[in-house]
C-alpha cells in the first residue's frame, strides 16, 4: 500500500494489480465495511463513471426493495425497467453464489 489517507469514516490509498488480475483490499477497509474471508463483493463498472465494489449484502437490500416496487424512490433519474434489470442482474449473481468469473 503506497500513499494513503484515512480519517474515521473514509480511505484513500492505491493498491496494484497482480499478474493475474488481482487486487488486495487493505485491511483498513476491510475492517471499515467489516469484509470477512469467503464474504461476496460485486463488482460495478461503467466505463463513464469508474469502477466500484460493494458488499453482496447491501446490493441484496437494493435489489429487494426494487422488486417490492420502491425504484422510482431509490433510483428517481433511471426508468423502472433498468432498476428492474439492475435487481434481476443481482438476484441472478445471488443465486450463482458470486461465483462468475
């Protein structure tokens, strides 16, 4: 880990990339999102607006109150097929395990 900063609730630090693709979270966020060996991330990517990885967990919570009709509250700027595509692509990812490579 080179070039970091933290303060109690945010992290900024850059890691590399190995040769086979990965990367290493460092433990301080780790500890900060309470990310545990065998826990599933997803990862988010669009080519506009960068890259982002979140917790299985809370992209559950999303998906679910989608599918129980609050899109429109959650996600007001995208229509309710993407919202609804976004849930069905995280309920398809559930149920793989997160396993897709």
């Amino acid at each position: 880990m080179v070039n970091q900063t933290q303060n109690e609730n945010k992290f900024m630090g850059s890691v590399k990339v190995g040769p086979k693709g990965q990367i290493v979270i460092p433990k301080d966020v780790r500890d900060m999102f309470g990310i545990k060996p065998g826990d599933t991330l997803v990862l988010l990517a669009d080519t506009q607006r960068g890259i982002a990885i979140e917790r299985m967990g809370v992209l559950n919570e999303i998906a679910d109150a989608i599918f129980d009709g609050r899109a429109r509250e959650m996600y007001p700027e995208n229509s309710e097929q993407d919202s609804l595509a976004f849930a069905q692509k995280i309920k398809d990812i559930r149920e793989t395990g997160g396993d897709e490579e």
